[in-house]
C-alpha cells in the first residue's frame, strides 16, 4: 500500500498538537565554577613553589576529582540544552584530566606536552569568550582563565621561575573569580534573584527573569526539536 507524500498544509495541525515535556533540574554552573576554583588553586600553588617538585604526582592524584566533577556538569548542562556551559566545562574537564595524568605519572616530555596544550587551551577559551555574549558570569571566568593557561604553557615550555610565579598568581586570580561567580550563581538559585552581580543583560536576563511565553519562544528550532543539528 502506497503512502501518499505528507502534505505541506498540515503542518499547521502536526505543530498544535505538538507537546514537549520538559525535566527541570537545578544548574549545574555553580559546581562547575568551584570546581574551577579549587583546581586552578591547587595548580597555582605548585606553580608558586607551595609544593616542591616531589609533590606534582600527590597534585595530579588531586585534580582527577575535578575531571570527573566537571565532566558531571557538562551532562546535566547538554541535559539542560545549554550548549556553551556543556562544551566549555567538558573540555575543562579534559584538560583537568591530561594535567592530573602528567603530573601523576611524569611521562619524559610531559612539561612541553602540557605547555603546548594550555596554548591551545588557551585559544579555546579566546574563542569561547567570543561568543558568551549577554552572559557575563561565563565570559569573566574565561577571560580569567586565558592568562593562567598562556603563562603556564610558557612556564611548561620555557621552565623559568618567574614565569611559574606569574602563572601561579594569574591561577589565584582565576580561582578568585570562579569562586566569587561561582557563589553569586548559588545566592542566586537559593533566592531566587540576583544577590550579587554576574552580569546578565540580554536574552541571558530574559531566560532568568522572563515568563514562560519568553521561555517557549523559538523552542521549534532548537536542538533535539528540529530535525537536523
């Protein structure tokens, strides 16, 4: 029995009786940016002479909670359709688990291996930077984060002492705004308004304080609606 090809008009029915069930789940950005914080502290304090060199395998043993902690994030965010918190905290959790492995293991050629990847590192945070428009709280963060991942490459490369102070310190200053955005995200979910400032302007404003009208809005073509990605 031939089917007979859809027909265009009855698109219209197919949409309204469409219904998308939504799962709420509380946002996972809050851990993601303490995990942030108290992994870059710890690889600044090595960096700053705090741990000798005998400690770098105790240091790696350490970070490999915050791969598995970000990479938890980075789900729950894909599960929450919010693409730019899931790539950007997967790929922090990659980089947590190539530093917690050198270090653990001390391959030879390990330190250039990681100069080269905190470069690259540090592109990607350039890139991502880019396109975090209206959501200030991540754009920080990142912009934070892009010295800390050049000076390490540089100190991981070029082995001079006062680069490893210079990225020691820049890593403090990450872990400081990770944990200041960190916190404020909490205040914000536990209140249910903004205590402290992350700079939400835009659609990011909208998508906290909007009603469900502006929720819904565009919904038909977005990922895992449309057809296509």
């Amino acid at each position: 029995m031939n089917s007979a090809p859809p027909d265009p008009a009855c698109e219209p029915d197919a949409r309204r009786l469409t219904r998308i069930n939504l799962r709420p789940i509380a946002s996972p950005l809050p851990l993601g940016f303490y995990t942030v914080a108290i992994a870059s502290a710890l690889g600044a304090c090595l960096q700053l002479g705090a741990f000798g060199p005998a400690d770098r395998g105790a240091v790696g043993l350490t970070i490999v909670p915050a791969f598995v902690l970000q990479l938890l994030v980075s789900v729950l965010a894909f599960g929450a359709r919010d693409v730019l918190a899931a790539t950007v905290m997967g790929c922090f959790a990659g980089h947590w688990l190539a530093n917690s492995l050198v270090l653990a293991t001390t391959p030879p050629g390990g330190s250039s291996v990681l100069g080269v990847l905190n470069l690259v590192f540090a592109v990607f945070a350039v890139l991502m930077a880019t396109v975090t428009g209206p959501r200030r709280a991540v754009w920080l963060v990142l912009v934070a984060a892009v010295p800390w991942f050049v000076l390490s490459g540089a100190h991981e490369i070029v082995r001079a002492g006062w680069l490893g102070a210079c990225a020691g310190a820049a890593g403090l200053a990450l872990a400081l705004v990770a944990l200041y955005t960190a916190y404020a995200m909490m205040l914000e979910e536990l209140r249910g308004e903004e205590i402290l400032p992350v700079g939400r302007h835009g659609q990011a404003h909208t998508a906290v304080r909007g009603d469900l009208t502006d929720q819904l809005r565009d919904m038909e073509r977005q990922a895992g609606v449309r057809r296509t990605l």
